[in-house]
C-alpha cells in the first residue's frame, strides 16, 4: 500500500472527526483491498498487516467506521454483515445463494430513496434498501455442468 493512500485514509478520518490510529486505518486498508468483506475476514487481513489485534478492537473499530458514515455495513438475511468503503452513491448489491459472493450494482437513481413507497404511513424515508439475490455466473454453469453430466 502506497504512502499516499495512507494519507489519504488519515485524513478521511480526521474530516469525520475520528481519531487516526492503526488499527482504524487497517481496517480501511483491508476494506478497500476487499470490498464486502465480513468482521471476520477483516480481522484476518488486519491481523496480517499490524500484527495482534483482538476481534473485539476490530468489531469497535467497524461500528465507529459505519457511525460516523465512513463506511457501509450491509446485512443480508441470514448471513454475517459485510462491510464496504463505498458510501454516498446509494448502490445496491447482487447476491449469490450458493457461495454468497456479492457485488456492486450501480442504482438506476443514485440518490436515496431510490424507490418510492406506495404509502410512506407519514413516514420520511431516507433509505431503501436493495439487495437482489440469485445466483452468480460461476455457480449457476456449475451446475448447468452437474445436470449435463448426469444426461
Ligand atoms: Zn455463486
Ligand atoms: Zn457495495
Ligand atoms: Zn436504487
């Protein structure tokens, strides 16, 4: 990682009035090494660069990185949360079933919210939140080649 691309980190966390420390830029690091990685994998990737942190130090420095909107947590249904250093665009995601890789989809709209409710209940939205799911290219030829294997 570049010299450069720390300085930067460092000051996207003084521009939200979060203290720098090594553990904060990271984690960072990690995420915009790999985006939509869970707690777990960025605690792996930290680990590897900064040597012994604990999963509680990462966990707290996630939740003041969401807090403060520096970066996005995404939680699909019935899966560990992800996180992602690509915030303020409002894009949503693709999801696959079998191996649970997600990626970016750009929103048609871009600003929030993208869709509109049929009956808001008085309510002021400032969310809506996407997420399509299915099955990813690599997942749905493997098993176009189980079937055809089969015949
Ligand atoms: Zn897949
Ligand atoms: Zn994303
Ligand atoms: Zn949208």
């Amino acid at each position: 990682m570049s010299m450069g691309a720390s300085i930067d980190k460092a000051a996207l966390l003084r521009r939200h009035g979060v203290q720098v420390t090594a553990q904060r830029l990271a984690v960072l690091r990690a995420l915009s090494e790999e985006p939509h990685s869970t707690a777990a994998e960025i605690a792996a990737a930290v680990r590897s660069e900064i040597g012994a942190i604990s999963q509680q130090a990462v966990y707290d420095a996630l939740a003041t990185l969401t807090d403060k909107g520096i970066i996005r947590r995404i939680q699909p249904a019935g899966s560990s949360a992800r996180y992602e250093d690509r915030v303020d665009d409002n894009h949503h995601h693709l999801i696959c079933r079998s191996c649970s890789q997600m990626v970016d989809v750009d929103c048609a709209i871009g600003e929030t919210p993208c869709l509109t409710a049929a009956e808001d209940s008085g309510y002021e939205i400032d969310e809506a939140e996407v997420i399509y799911w299915g099955r990813c290219p690599d997942c749905a030829a493997a098993e176009q080649a189980t079937i055809r294997a089969k015949q």
